[in-house]
C-alpha cells in the first residue's frame, strides 16, 4: 500500500498509531512498547474513546457493545484501569474512526491492538492486525512444537486454540487469565494458567493479549519453566518496522 504525502510527518519522527479496542491512552502499554520503538512518535486512539462507562449510561453502553450469543467474547481495558467485554459487530464503525483520527495525527501506519480476529476496517494507509502478526511470528519461532496460549477470558479459549492450530502444527491448547484483573490478581491468574498448560504438555507458552505486560510474562516463565512469548512485544516491534520503512522511504 503506497503511503500518500500527508502522511509525512512535519513535527519530526514517524508516527506509528496505535489504537485499542477500549479506551485511550494505553498507559499499561507504553512502558512496555516505547523502549522497542526509539525515535518512534506513538499516537494513541480508542474505539471507545467517545463512550460511557458510569452508572445508567454505561450499563447501556455495555449491553450494546456485548458479544452475541454463542460469539467468542473480546476484552479489553478502559481509560480507568477497568474492563469490558465486548462483541465484534459494534466495534467496527469505531475502530473505523479510531484509525482515522490516528491517521490524521500523522500516523504513517496504524496497529489494531487487539489480538481477536476483525474483518475489514477502513483505512488510507497500512493497518496492521495484531493477529496475524503474532501468529506468524509465533509459528516461524515454535516448529512443529506444542504450544500453549494464554487468553484474557475462559469463553474464548476454545475459539484460540482453534484459530491458532489453523497456523502452527503442533498441538494447540488454551486457557485463559484476565490481565485487566488487579494486579496480584491478574499475576496469580497468569501463573496459574502457564502452569497447567505447561503441565498439559506445552513447550512454549503465548501470552495472546496486548494487556499482558513484560511482568507477566516473566511470572508466567517461572511459573512453567518454559519460554514465553509475548503477544504486545511481537506486535509492536513488527509494526516498528513498518513505520520504519517508510520512515527512511521518506527521508
């Protein structure tokens, strides 16, 4: 996809949009994703960023948002620290608006932060798929080794292990630990899975949610005793590259 002139970025680096399925700014994330990212300016959206969360409003908000029967739920975080739990089709149009107004702060790429499975969403210049990414990052790493993958919420551990056995041929399995739990809690949780995919035969462990930090992946490695990767540093160091690229395309 070729990158139109008004994605030059006059105040200076190249701009890499970032936008989340729940609320912006991702203040869990950037700890995490500006080291892998130097001389990258981060532009953050929210496909939620205009919606209410509090009292009678809110409950509306999340009665609308919600899953539809029998769909795989996706989670994710809001501006207050908090969660929700979300369906797919009324998140499009806003992620649609979210990656536009990323591209209209000069973002030369954007990456849906979001590990779920999204058809097409609008955009004028690169939009990269957390997925995707993550899946074939992980799949040129593991071989034909088992793998387990550790999901934010139990309902969808068997859609993950599904679509994750479509891309790596060794045996899948999945089971889920809510990263948006309070903190000792969401640890507990994440070790607690590790183990028992560890003990179920996995010899690498997937952490499949940007909400999983760099801590969590270190509690999830002593846990099982088996290397982990980390579904929001694989993304983000492949969509740096992406901008990257267009970055010295434009020098």
């Amino acid at each position: 996809m070729d990158v139109p002139d008004s994605a030059e970025n006059p105040l200076g680096p190249p701009a890499l949009g970032l936008v989340t399925i729940g609320q912006a700014p991702r203040t869990d994330l950037r700890p995490d994703a500006e080291p892998l990212l130097p001389g990258v300016r981060l532009v953050e959206h929210g496909a939620l960023d205009d919606d209410r969360f509090d009292g009678e409003a809110g409950q509306e908000t999340r009665r609308v948002l919600a899953p539809e029967p029998g769909e795989a739920p996706l989670v994710s975080r809001l501006r207050d620290g908090g969660s929700v739990v979300l369906g797919h089709a009324a998140l499009i149009p806003r992620m649609e608006e979210a990656v536009a107004r990323a591209e209209r702060d000069g973002a030369a790429a954007t990456l849906l932060l979001c590990t779920g499975r999204f058809p097409s969403v609008r955009a004028t210049r690169p939009l990269l798929f957390a997925e995707p990414l993550v899946q074939r990052a992980v799949a040129a790493v593991v071989g034909t080794d088992p793998v387990g993958i550790v999901c934010p919420h139990p309902d969808q551990a068997e859609d993950v292990a599904r679509r994750f056995s479509e891309v790596l041929p060794g045996r899948v399995l999945a089971a889920g630990a809510n990263p948006y739990a309070p903190r000792e809690r969401a640890l507990h949780e994440v070790a607690e899975a590790a183990r028992a995919l560890a003990d179920g035969g996995s010899a690498w462990l997937v952490l499949d949610c940007i909400g999983y930090t760099e801590e969590m992946r270190r509690t999830a490695a002593r846990a099982a005793d088996r290397p982990v990767l980390l579904a929001r540093a694989l993304a983000v160091r492949l969509a740096g590259e992406v901008v990257a690229a267009f970055g010295r395309q434009q020098a």
